[in-house]
C-alpha cells in the first residue's frame, strides 16, 4: 500500500519527513523500541511508547532508515523538534503521529497492508450501514459517503456540472452509464435514470483502493431516494391536479369538502384569480421540472399556485380585491420574465383576466389555456400573450379553435333556436350576404322585408347592436360553429 493511502484510510498526521514520496509499505511492524525488533524493508515501524528526548527519538529514526523501514508512526500529534524534522528530512524517513490509540491503529494499519480486501469488504458494510439509516437529501447522502471513503466525494449532473462538493478537474464521457477511471487518479461511478440506460448524476472521487466498490453502493443508495422522492413528487402532483378537477367542475359552489381540501393544500378560493398556463411544446418530465416553474415564478416574486398537466402548468394568482391594469401589467411582465428564466425549455404562455370566486379560477384558467394556445404560433410576441392585449376579433378568431368557444357560441344563439323563422339561418346568410338585405333575402328565398324584421328581433333577443364591426364578427363566429 503507497504510504499516503495510509492517511485515507487511518486518522493519521504527517509530523515530519516527506509523505507523498509513493513508497510501498509492505507490512506494519509494532514494538516499544526500534532496538527490540528485527525491521524488514519497507515496514512501517509503529512504536507504541517512545521516549520523546531529542536525541532518543533522533536515535530510533535513524535505525528505523538504517533497516529500509517506510516509516515511523508515534502516538501523539504534537509537533516534534526541529532537529528531529531536520533529521528525517535528510533521511528520507516519513515520521506520522496518529490520533487514536497506537496499537489500534497498528493492527487497522496491518489490515489494510496485509489484506486491503478485507477493508474494502469493511467499508463496503459501512457504506451500507449509513446509506440504509434513512438518509433521503442528495447532500446527506454524498457526507455520509464522503465520512466512510474519508475523502471528499463529488456530485455531478448529467452534463458534467458540479452539483456539491470540490471541483473536479478531470474529464470523462458522462454519457456513458459504466464506472470510469479517470486520468490521473480517481473513479467516477453513475447514478442510473429511471430507464437504466442513462446516467443521471455521477459520484466521483480520488482513485484509493475500494473507492469504486463504495462509490457504488452509495450509487444505488442514491438512485432508490431519487426513486422514492419521484413517488412522492408524482404522488402529489396527482393529487394536486386532481383537486384542480374537481375545483373546475364545482364551478361557484364547492361543497364544504372542497372547500377543506383547497385550504389543507394552501389554495384560496376566495378573492380574484389571475391564471397563467404555461405550455411546452416537446415532451419533459413536467413532474420534475414543477420545482423549477415554481423557483422561477419566485424569484419574479410571483407566488402563484402551480399544478402540473400533461404537457405544461397551471398556474394563478390570488388577490385579496380586484387587481388594476396596473398590478395586472406588472405581473405580467414578471410572468414573461420568468418564462425567459425558464428559455431552455422552450415554453408558449398564455395570462388571462382576473376573475372572483372560487368560479373565477375556472374561468381565469381557461382564457389562459386559450391564450397560450394562441400563443403557440406567436414567435413575434416571445410566444407570451396576455388576453387583455388582444383585440377582439384576434381573440375572437383563435377562440373558435378552441374548447370554450364552442359552447360559449351555442349558449349565445340557444335564444334565436327557440324561436319560429328559423332565425340562426337567417343570421347566417345575412352575416355571409355582407349584411346584405337583397341578397340573404334571395338566398332565403324570401322577401327582404322579411329579412328585415327577422334581423331587428334577432338584435332584441340577443341584446346586441349589429351596426357594431365587432359584433357582427362575433355572432358571425359563433353563427360558423354553430352550423358546424
């Protein structure tokens, strides 16, 4: 075993001497005097009580070199004499003090000379031991894997990043899932993905005899927390989407079970809720990035409610009185902002317009959905759209391909169905015909004071002004889903 090994694996200090010379210890040999033992080279000379006078200590090293011994260690950390530092420099002969019992650490010392399997087996069982005591946080983990190796451990992400302990100045193929010894002394060892395939971090540390065992035990430690805290994660992230559901359908009514549920989650049903959907456009794990979402909102100072869909979030905000455009802008533009934190992923957001109650959250949420349904397709808007900036034949227009247009068009032409004269049809024609008299009245095959009197009562029953450009878009609209 190379004499710095012995510093790894015992608690040992280097009181003199040069340490890092890579000589090999072939066994350690334990008397109370250099004179009482027959040395063999390369042995390490543990003297149980040495008489600390200078020129005795001076005495026992020099016969200690004079046998080709690789070291001597005494009990004790003090500080020796200068001239016996002096000395074992001139000599070559590493002089090491040792902080727990001589003869304790000579009989570790013998072990890990004579058979370092047997240590390895050691640390091996140790690294079980305090891996399997319940440790869940990565940082935990990498300590107690750190205490067992007694060296720093390094934890990387997939793309090499260092995530917790002292950089590593090595290179290897973090895209390969096997262990790799690295250039210049260490071992690097994966924590598999979830597929098996794939590394997900790496744990990384110097190249010490029974390194890669350890490291691999603590590996698999690490990949069953992640495991568990993904069960979690998704345990929850279900629950959390399926109250949502539930919250959606009630509309502005829970029942008082509801109602408890959305308060033991922190959810207030209360006051006026902003929504926000955010929509990512290739597939992600959108459980494990629910954190990141939430982290970014934060850091804009938006401490929005976030639940996670199949593809993308939900997201709002609540006020305690109706929001102004004032309020509304700013937290708009902290959205975006987040969303430009978030750039990696490739996100389309939509915001819509606060809404009361408990009802509002489902209102809120859906011009959102819409929203970012629009802005999916709006590269020149950062593919951010916010519904109060849209007119209204824009909102009108993307509206149409979506869920809520649809019955929003039948609720408002269920008035006109009720009624004799056909009246949807006749809006139709009239709306295609340009506003046309004349030529609705010819395609109806009617008089055009018919059509006349159809469109004055159509206005009186729906209660809109259809000189209005807007208007006529709208009816015009829903007219087209409707005949759909």
């Amino acid at each position: 075993m190379i004499v710095t090994d012995l510093f790894v694996r015992a608690p040992l200090v280097s009181l003199a001497g040069e340490t890092a010379t890579g000589l090999q210890v072939t066994g350690v040999r334990v008397a109370a005097r250099t004179a009482s033992v027959s040395l063999a080279a390369g042995e390490l000379l543990v003297l149980l009580d040495p008489d600390r006078t200078a020129w005795r200590l001076d005495a026992e090293l020099s016969r200690a070199a004079e046998a080709g011994a690789a070291g001597l260690l005494v009990p004790g950390t003090e500080s020796l004499l200068r001239s016996t530092v002096l000395l074992a420099e001139r000599l070559g002969m590493p002089v090491l003090g040792c902080r727990e019992d001589p003869l304790e650490t000579a009989m570790r010392l013998a072990v890990l000379v004579a058979s370092p399997e047997v240590d390895v087996a050691r640390r091996v069982l140790a690294a079980h031991r305090v891996l399997d005591a319940g440790a869940t946080a990565l940082a935990e983990m990498r300590d107690r894997t750190s205490a067992v190796l007694g060296t720093e451990v390094t934890v990387l992400a997939r793309d090499g990043a260092v995530l917790l302990g002292p950089f590593v100045p090595a290179r290897f193929r973090t895209n390969v899932p096997v262990r790799q010894r690295l250039a210049g002394g260490g071992v690097a060892v994966p924590v598999l993905a979830p597929d098996g395939r794939t590394p997900e971090l790496w744990l990384v540390t110097g190249g010490t005899a029974g390194d890669e065992e350890v490291l691999a035990v603590a590996a698999a430690a690490v990949q069953r927390s992640l495991a568990l805290r993904r069960v979690d994660v998704e345990r929850d992230a279900r629950r959390r989407s399926g109250l949502l559901g539930e919250l959606l359908q009630a509309g502005d009514d829970p029942g008082p079970s509801l109602r408890r549920r959305a308060a033991e989650a922190g959810w207030r049903l209360d006051g006026w809720h902003t929504g926000v959907r955010i929509g990512v456009s290739r597939a992600v794990d959108v459980v494990a990035l629910s954190t990141d979402v939430v982290s970014a909102l934060a850091a804009e100072g938006v401490a929005a409610v976030v639940v996670a869909e199949d593809d993308g979030w939900m997201a709002w905000v609540t006020n305690d009185t109706e929001p102004g455009p004032g309020p509304v802008n700013r937290l708009a533009a902290h959205v975006r902002q987040a969303q430009r934190r978030l750039a990696d992923l490739d996100l389309h957001v939509g915001m819509a317009r606060p809404h009361p109650g408990p009802g509002g959250i489902a209102r809120t949420l859906s011009e959102a959905r819409d929203a970012a349904r629009l802005a999916g397709s709006r590269v020149e808007t950062g593919r951010f759209l916010h519904v109060d900036r849209l007119g209204l034949a824009q909102l009108l227009l993307a509206w149409t391909r979506t869920d809520t247009f649809v019955p929003a068009a039948k609720s408002l032409l269920a008035t006109l169905d009720s009624e004799p004269g056909d009246l949807i049809r006749t809006l139709t024609v009239y709306l295609d015909a340009e506003s046309s008299l004349i030529e609705a009245a010819a395609v109806l095959g009617v008089h055009r004071n018919t059509v006349a009197r159809r469109i004055v009562k159509i206005g009186q029953l729906l209660g809109v002004d259809l000189a209005d450009p807007d208007t006529r878009l709208a009816l015009h609209l829903a007219c087209r889903v409707a005949r759909i």
